[in-house]
C-alpha cells in the first residue's frame, strides 16, 4: 500500500479513534472484573468530609457562584489566547496587534459590564 494514499491517512485516523476510545475503557472493565464487591448500608450512605450527612442533600446554591465561575473560565481563556500571541508577537505584524488589543477590548466591556451590574460583589 503506498503511503501518499487517501486511505492510508484514513486507516490512521480509524486506529487513533479506536485507541481513544479502547484507552479509557480497557481499565473500566478490568476494574469491574477485578475489584472486590462488598455492598453494605455504611458504603451506600452519603458522607462529607468523613461525617454522616445532616439535612437535605439537594440545596440550591446562589447564582453568584456560577457567575464567578464564569467570570473566571472567560477570563482564563483569554489568557490562553494572548499567551501564543505574546510568544510570536514579532512575527504577526499590526493586523494580528489590532486584532488583539480588540479582543481585549471586547473583554474589557464585559468585565465593565459585570462591575456596573454588581456582579462582582460579593454579599
């Protein structure tokens, strides 16, 4: 079989995705095939921090949390994009600088945003 073919690359890109999906699941089974089972009311009941739970156990948490939370992914990704643009910043050139001081305008209004909503206040 030659190399430069369609079907090749194909083959390769087939064996990658059996590899990824044999990867994770090969120890899940052996796991299951091997591992001691012995259920008992102690191991079922629910626990935190090595004491028995009091009260519900379904609670609604405050919207302020996924907000930060949020705040936090947004932000942490920027610096995943700025990080490769700072490395190769004397190649880009100006379009890639204007693209990026963009970019952080953008984020910049939505942190302004968050502020003037007083979504970073924390109560």
């Amino acid at each position: 079989m030659a190399t430069t073919s369609y079907s090749y690359h194909y083959l390769f890109i087939g064996l990658l995705f059996l590899f990824a999906l044999a990867f994770p699941l090969l120890p899940l089974i052996i796991a299951r095939f091997i591992a001691p089972r012995k259920p008992s009311a102690i191991k079922s009941s629910e626990y935190e921090c090595g004491l028995e739970a009091k009260g519900e156990s379904w609670i609604q948490f405050r919207v302020q949390y996924y907000i930060f939370a949020l705040l936090f992914v947004i932000f942490d990704i920027e610096t995943v994009f700025i990080y490769p643009w700072a490395v190769a910043f004397q190649k880009l050139g100006l379009f890639a600088f204007i693209e990026m001081i963009l970019f952080i305008a953008i984020l910049g209004f939505g942190l302004l945003y968050a502020w003037k909503k007083q979504a970073l206040e924390w109560e």
